[in-house]
C-alpha cells in the first residue's frame, strides 16, 4: 500500500513572533466574597500555544495565600484537594472553573468586592510568571451553575 501523501499539514509560521506569550491566560475572573469571608476562589482559562508546560505556583496580595485547587466528586460528597501543578498540552485550553480546577485564595486581606479588580501571578515550569488582572464578578456568578462549586467552601476547608 503506497500512497503519496498530498496535503502536508501547513505549520504555523507564526511561532517565531518575538515575545508573544506563549501561554495565554484569558477570561480571568473571581467570585466576590460574602461578609467576612477569608477564602476566595478566581478561574481562567489557560491556552499553551507553544511547548508544553506546567503550571507550577499561583500569587496575589489580595490574599495570605494561592493555591491550585481541583474540586472532586468523593462518593457524592464534593470535596477541595491540592493540586501541585496543572499539566499544559500545547493548543489544549484548560479551564479553570467552579466545580473544577480553581485558584484557591486563602487569608484574603479584604472582601472580593464585585467591580473590583486584584492581580494574580502565574508561575510556569518554563514560560516566565505571568500577571493577569482579575475583575470580581457577582456572589452568584458562575460560569456553570451546578450547585457543586463553591458555594460550601469554608466548612470544606480541610
Ligand atoms: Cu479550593
């Protein structure tokens, strides 16, 4: 069986742009914090356009500490775990949202208030750290609204 093979696919030549991110990071947003309320959880969607690579590390002043998060389905039972790194396969978006992978903000210095904005940095195994703004969306917001995100957050908490 030998077949010429015609339609060679066409290689983006586009990778060599200059300092065009590799990694790009959009639709960034987090849900504003009821009351007194020290934890908070932001989403985006990540989209590694060239090697691939791994999210390693989250930072923001707006709180004591960033974690990556994955929320999961334990015998019915929703449940946070940890999550040390997310694994970035080139031109394979990964979202961040609730129910799911999340950026867990813990001590927050003051209330997530909607129409507000705070700055989240991304650490990257390889690409260099990365700074998105974050606006703060609405209690209830959410991009799928199953029930299961974070509405039950603090008492899930450890
Ligand atoms: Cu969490």
């Amino acid at each position: 069986m030998r077949r010429l093979l015609l339609l060679l696919p066409a290689l983006p030549l586009l990778i060599a742009a200059g300092d065009a991110p590799a990694i790009q990071i959009s639709h960034p947003w987090a849900r504003a914090t009821p009351g007194a309320a020290k934890t908070g959880a932001a989403y985006l969607t990540l989209t590694d356009h060239g090697a691939a690579d791994r999210l390693i590390g989250v930072s923001t002043p707006a709180a004591a500490m960033a974690e990556l998060h994955k929320t999961i389905d334990d015998r019915g039972t929703m449940k946070m775990r940890a999550v040390d790194h997310l694994t970035l396969a080139p031109d394979h978006p990964v979202t961040l949202a609730p129910g799911g992978y999340h950026i867990m903000l813990m001590g927050l210095k003051a209330p997530l208030k909607r129409g507000e904005t705070f700055p989240l940095t991304l650490t990257f195994a390889h690409a260099p750290p990365m700074t998105v703004t974050v606006p703060v969306e609405a209690i209830g917001a959410s991009g799928v609204s199953d029930g299961s995100g974070m509405g039950g957050m603090p008492g899930m908490h450890h």
